[in-house]
C-alpha cells in the first residue's frame, strides 16, 4: 500500500527507470551467477522473510508488476528451486497487485496524455483484456515449466527479464 500510494506522487518517469535498472539488475545476476551456487543455503527467519516480502511489494506495487520480476531471483539466490520460486511468484502476484491496483485506482490521477479508458492509474481495457488472458493461460505456462529443468527456466526467466528492463531503459534515456 506505501508503495502504491507513492507512485501516486512520483513522476513516471522516474518509476520507468526504476523498473528497468531492478529488472536489468535481476536478469544479469540470474545470468551471470547460472552454474554457481546460491549465495545462502536457506531463506532467512521470519523476521529476514517479512524485510524480503515487503521490499519486493513495495517496489513491485511502485513500478506495477506482481512481484515475480524480483521474487524469483531473490528466492533462487536462497537457494530455493526454480520451479517452487516461480510458482511461489504467481502466487503472492494477487497479494501484491490487488491493494496496488485498487489504491492507483482510487486515489491516482489520471494524466492528461493516459489512453482511453484510464481511470486514476489504472487503464480498465487492459484490465479486462489482460486478466481473462491470464487466468486462461496460467496453467499452460506452469504446463511448459515443469516441463523444463530449473536451470533452463531460470535462463528463459532472466532473457526475458533481461529484455524488458533494456526495453524500459531504453524507453527513458532515449
């Protein structure tokens, strides 16, 4: 919820750029770091668990994302498998991109360049055309990561992670 309502007075620009930089940031060192082992062996405790889980919501809700751009790398560097990382990501997407949408929604105004159909910060024809996607695709793509091994996932996962952030970086610098 800090975080949603921050962006609410932050320029977008500014949240561009901090998207792509944790986006580029995360695919470089899912990258790089492929063959080596994790950085720790295990998560932290409770108290290390709840820093991680309100850092990834606040800058997931910041920059508009569900949180497994910065939940599956931060959860593969503990040594956590790939594939429960991913499934994890998905899960706690709607924990974090609810309160995020409904506060954008609400108490965000809507800029006088937004596309059609923008309420606040939120754009309702994407909303209807994206989650129905979604919901329908979701299982196809839990399908086709089991199916690959977590190495390779985590290669797939940091491409296109890796692209999206340039893209955004891109985006704001040129």
């Amino acid at each position: 919820l800090i975080g949603s309502w921050l962006v609410t007075r932050v320029d977008g620009v500014w949240l561009t750029a901090l998207f792509g930089i944790i986006a580029t940031l995360s695919a470089l060192n899912m990258l790089i770091r492929t063959n080596k082992s994790a950085l720790f062996q295990q998560l932290p405790a409770k108290l290390g668990q709840s820093v991680m889980g309100s850092a990834i919501g606040f800058f997931s809700s910041m920059v508009g994302i569900g949180g497994g751009t910065l939940s599956v790398p931060l959860l593969t560097l503990y040594n956590y498998p790939a594939h429960k990382a991913v499934g994890t990501a998905a899960a706690i997407g709607l924990i974090i991109s609810l309160p995020g949408a409904l506060t954008m929604l609400f108490i965000g105004s809507t800029p006088l360049d937004a596309p059609a159909g923008t309420f606040g910060l939120v754009n309702i024809i994407g909303f209807v055309c994206i989650v129905p996607l979604t919901v329908l695709f979701a299982p196809v793509g839990a399908t086709l990561a089991a199916k690959l091994n977590a190495g390779n996932l985590k290669k797939v996962f940091a491409v296109v992670l890796l692209i999206t952030g340039l893209r955004m970086l891109v985006q704001v610098f040129m």
